[in-house]
C-alpha cells in the first residue's frame, strides 16, 4: 500500500538582492526540489528586496528549501527584532468591515507599508496588507 505524502503549504518572506536572477535563482531552487510555487507578491516601492512566495510541498521538500534559501542569504535573519509580514484577510465587503482589521493591526503595533484591495462584484473583499 503507497505511503500517502501530505503536502504542506508555506510563505516565505524572502530578502532578495534587487539584480537580474535573484527570482531565477530561488525559482531553480523551489523547482529542483520539486515545489510548487503558487502566489508571488511584490512590491519595489514597499521594499526592493522583499518577495512574498507562496509554496506547496512535502514537509521534507519545504525544510530542505528552508536550508537552501538559508545558504543563498534569502531568508531574513532569525534573531532579527523586527521584519516584514505579510497579511491577507478576506472580508464581507459591507461599511466598516476593515475597522475590524486595522484595530488588530494596531493591537499588534504593525506599520501598514502596503495595501492592496478592491471591490470586485461579490459579497467579499481580499485585502492584502505589508506591515513592519
């Protein structure tokens, strides 16, 4: 009987130097140890070295790219006091839903960096949001 693999899913917040290849680069690795990358966000006017990766693979596949991106200076420092999340909400698009989110944005002493929402013709909004 097969082994069933479960697949997981991660964000990376990755610091990128801002030169041709630097996305290549990361790409080739995520590929080589057979992850798929399922969202990319970036924005050079909140940060010209900051990209958002989604990705899904195998808790093996993902630990393994945790390390590779490590070695090529991609992951933002681990005793780092502060850094840079990213945030995404999907809310009912009716008056003062985002009151909501920007009191626990507040709660929490986030920065609002970035934000990036728009009606688009259903009951719901996603809002994504870069906070410091």
């Amino acid at each position: 009987m097969p082994v069933k693999t479960t697949i997981m899913r991660k964000t990376y917040a990755t610091s990128m130097p801002n030169h041709i290849g630097a996305f290549l680069k990361a790409s080739k690795c995520f590929a080589t140890l057979g992850i798929n990358i399922t969202r990319v966000s970036y924005d050079k006017s909140v940060d010209s070295h900051m990209l958002f990766l989604d990705v899904e693979g195998t808790e093996e596949q993902i630990l393994k790219a945790d390390e590779e991106l490590e070695k090529i200076g991609y992951l933002q420092n681990k005793s780092s006091d502060s850094g840079i999340v990213l945030i995404e909400f999907t809310l009912k698009d009716v008056p003062g839903s985002v009151t909501n989110v920007l009191e626990l944005i507040n709660q929490f002493n986030f920065n609002i960096s970035y934000i990036n929402s728009q009606e688009n013709g259903t009951d719901y909004q996603k809002l994504k949001w870069v906070c410091m």
